[in-house]
C-alpha cells in the first residue's frame, strides 16, 4: 500500500542535497526511480548489526542485476553507500521522497 508521510533527515551523508534536520515528504512503499531520493534498509554492517534507515540516491540498476538498485550517497566522506554495501533488492527501497522542506534549526543562544 503506498501512503504520504514524513521524514527527517539525521547526519551529513547527503550534504549538500540534504541538511540534518530537513524534513521529506516521502511515499511509502513507493518504488525507486533512477535519479530519485529514497527511503533505503541498507544492509547489517560487518558484525551483523542492523543500520539505521537511510536516504539516499538512486543512481542505478546494478549491472549484474538489473532487478537490484544501486544507491549513493551525496557526500562521498560520510556515510555508507552501495559502494560500500553493494546493490540493494527491491524490499530495501521503503519510500520515494517527493519533497524536501528545509528545516534548519537555530543554535540556541
């Protein structure tokens, strides 16, 4: 079922795009589309831990699998991509973003 919703962004893996803090109106269950922003369920990392959802690019279909997508990171110096986690299956891609609504918090003073 896809369904509208929100999302905030957390860290600095899609600076300059995405600041932490901006809020995404997103489509849940949503398929990705090539140059769109997802919702993605990267892989556990390499102690079998899950990672935290993330957002991220779609960049691509992997060449060895056009079923599986590829999905990048804007700031190559933060953060985990398919470079690093290789492609992700279908299931992995939770949401299309639709919009992004700058959201900036100001230091307190």
């Amino acid at each position: 079922m896809i369904r509208p919703g929100l999302a905030r962004v957390v860290g600095a893996s899609m600076e300059p795009t995405l600041h932490e803090g901006d809020l995404l109106l997103v489509l849940w269950g949503a398929g990705a589309h090539v140059g769109s922003l997802a919702i993605v369920q990267l892989p556990r990392d390499e102690h079998g831990a899950p990672r935290p959802v993330s957002v991220k690019r779609v960049t691509g279909v992997d060449p060895a699998d056009p079923r599986r997508w590829w999905v990048a990171r804007d700031n190559p110096s933060v953060g985990v991509d398919s470079w690093l986690v290789g492609s992700l299956p279908p299931e992995a891609v939770l949401a299309r973003v639709l919009l992004r609504i700058p959201c900036r918090r100001a230091p307190f003073t």
